[in-house]
C-alpha cells in the first residue's frame, strides 16, 4: 500500500534527522526526501518543522523501541541477552559504516536546552522505552525494579556508546560497555518466550 504524502514527510523527516541532526534539516531538505511540495508540508503540518520532528520522533520511538526485545528474545541468561544486545548493535554499526542508528538521542541532545517541545518529545521517547522495557523484562520473570534498573541502563549504555564508537570509528565502546554490565547480570534467568527460538547462553 503506498504511503500517504503525510507519512511519506513523516519518514522522510526520521531517516533524515538521523543522519543529519535537527538543525541540519530544513524544510526544503524535506520537501525533496519525501517527493512532495514544499507547500504540502506546511498543509499537513500547520507547526512547521518542529511539529514535523515531532512526530517523526514519536513514529521512530515505536519502531526503535522493539529491537532490544527483538535481541533479547532468544535468551534465557540475562547476562548474555545484554552482551547479545551490545554485540548485535556493534555488528550494525560497523555494517552501516557507523551511521547514526537512531535520531531520538541526536536530537535530544541538540535541542534539550533550546526547543523545549522537542525535548519533551524525546523525553516521551525515552520514557515509554523505559516503561516498554521494564514491562517486557518483567513478562520475562524479572521483578519490577530490576526491570527498570536493567532497561534503564541498557538505553544509557547504547545511546552512549554510540555515540563514542561513531565519533571513534571503532565499535570498541559498544563491546566494552557490554562486556562491563553482562557479568553484573550473568546467572539471572529469564523465562523462557513461549515459540520463540530459545538461543544457547555461553556462561
């Protein structure tokens, strides 16, 4: 089914601050990935380029916000889910010559102390990554607050360590970062996900 000129700007908006940054978009940046005239994006879009970020934010943060259970499914260790998590993600990063992986902390960090309806934006992001998280971890046997604890810093390891492994060109930060937190969390279980395929965790 083909997109909609809406969600098409929308997409457009996500892939283009993730490898450009917010600032670095303009309007006509926009109008050009999306195929769409420049008047359209005022048309869906009566905010403008912010309430354009907005969104793609928002969209970015469902779809980013499945891949560590994505990861995490065929695990049965904890410790070795999050070194599975960490490795994976340098894998990517490598394979995509270290581009930018995801635009919520790029933008967040470009705008925390001057667009405040884009840091609230990705203040949501990250909060309903948390809470999605905890929840999933919980599902997963773990009580709540180790849930949280464990989700929590998932996201701060990566979102750092993306950013030193792209400004390095090197994924060491993401496997040192890995390597640092698995063995805190080597030995806990997770239940088993009911058809998933149960991977072998290396103790």
């Amino acid at each position: 089914m083909a997109r909609s000129t809406r969600e098409s700007i929308v997409t457009a908006a996500a892939e283009l601050m993730r490898r450009k940054g917010y600032a670095g978009v303009s309007m006509k940046d926009l109008a050009e990935a999306a195929g769409a005239p420049i008047g359209s994006l005022y048309h869906h879009f009566r905010g403008g380029k912010v309430q354009i970020a907005r969104e793609a934010l928002a969209n970015a943060g469902l779809a980013y916000g499945l891949l560590i259970p994505t990861v995490v499914d065929g695990y049965t260790d904890l410790g070795a889910a999050i070194d599975g998590v960490f490795t994976q993600a340098a894998h990517d990063m490598a394979d995509t010559g270290f581009a930018n992986m995801c635009p919520v902390a790029s933008v967040a960090g470009e705008v925390a102390d001057t667009v405040e309806e884009l840091r609230s934006a990705t203040c949501d992001v990250f909060t309903a990554w948390i809470d999605g998280g905890a929840a999933y971890f919980a599902s997963r046997g773990l009580d709540e607050p180790l849930a949280r604890q464990v989700t929590t810093a998932l996201i701060a390891g990566l979102e750092g360590a993306f950013l030193l492994a792209r400004a390095m060109r090197d994924v060491a930060p993401l496997l040192a970062t890995g390597a640092t937190m698995a063995p805190q969390y080597r030995g806990i279980a997770l239940a088993p996900r009911t058809g998933t395929r149960v991977a072998v965790d290396a103790r």
